[in-house]
C-alpha cells in the first residue's frame, strides 16, 4: 500500500511536494514558520545569449525549535508584467542536523530568451521534522 501512494505521490510531487502523503507516514509536516530565508539572490549566468540561465542562491535557517531532516523551497519565477513564468521545488540538503543554517538554489528550467524574461521571483519554504 506505502509503495502505491508513494507512486501516486511521485506523479503528483511537481504540483504538490507530497505533503499530505508524508504527514500521513509518520513523518510530520511543520508549518512554513519553522524555517525564515536569511538571504536570497536572483543570479543570471550568460545574459542576453541562447545559453542564459537564471537561478535563486539563498539560505534558509531553522527557527522552530525542533531539529528539521527535510526543507523544501518553492521558487515561483514572474515576468516583468508579473504574470507568472514558473513554479519550481527544490530540496534542501539537510545534511548536519547539528546545523541551523542551509544554502539552497532554484533554476529556472528554461534557457536563453525565457529565461531572460524572468524579472522577479517569491519564495516559499516548508519543512519536514
């Protein structure tokens, strides 16, 4: 049974990140107030060629008090309009439990001119214990 909702939840994991299959297995979801991004930074590689890439530097810090093995950083990616380009998750690497603090990056998926025309993003962490 854990291995069809795991299935399921991999097909679903771009749209959803799994949370209520991991809430469901033991493993408890906390709420986006456990972890703050300290710092974060749009960083353009290759401007204005075929091989422009945009990518989210950042680091997030652990101000819950319980010890996290899981972070989740959600990077919604917004055009100059402001319309909506792209939403990508990415995992931390919570390697060092021991650790309050955690780089992250998010890339865009595109290259060249859809990258070039990502003017701003938000940013939205969550954290599993």
């Amino acid at each position: 049974m854990h291995r069809r909702a795991f299935l399921a939840c991999a097909v679903l994991a771009p749209l959803s990140g799994c949370l209520d299959f991991l809430e469901d297995n033991g493993e408890e979801i906390t709420e986006p107030g456990d972890v703050e991004i300290v710092w974060d930074d749009l960083v353009r590689e290759n401007p204005g060629t075929e091989d422009e890439r945009v990518v989210v530097w950042g680091a997030v810090r652990n101000v819950g008090e319980r010890t996290l093995s899981y972070i989740e950083i959600r990077a919604t990616f917004f055009d100059a309009d402001g319309e909506e380009l792209e939403t990508v998750i990415e995992s931390v690497t919570v390697d060092d439990t021991s650790k309050e603090e955690w780089a992250f990056d998010v890339e865009f998926p595109r290259f060249g001119e859809d990258a070039a025309a990502v003017a701003t993003y938000e940013l939205e962490p969550a954290t599993g214990v």
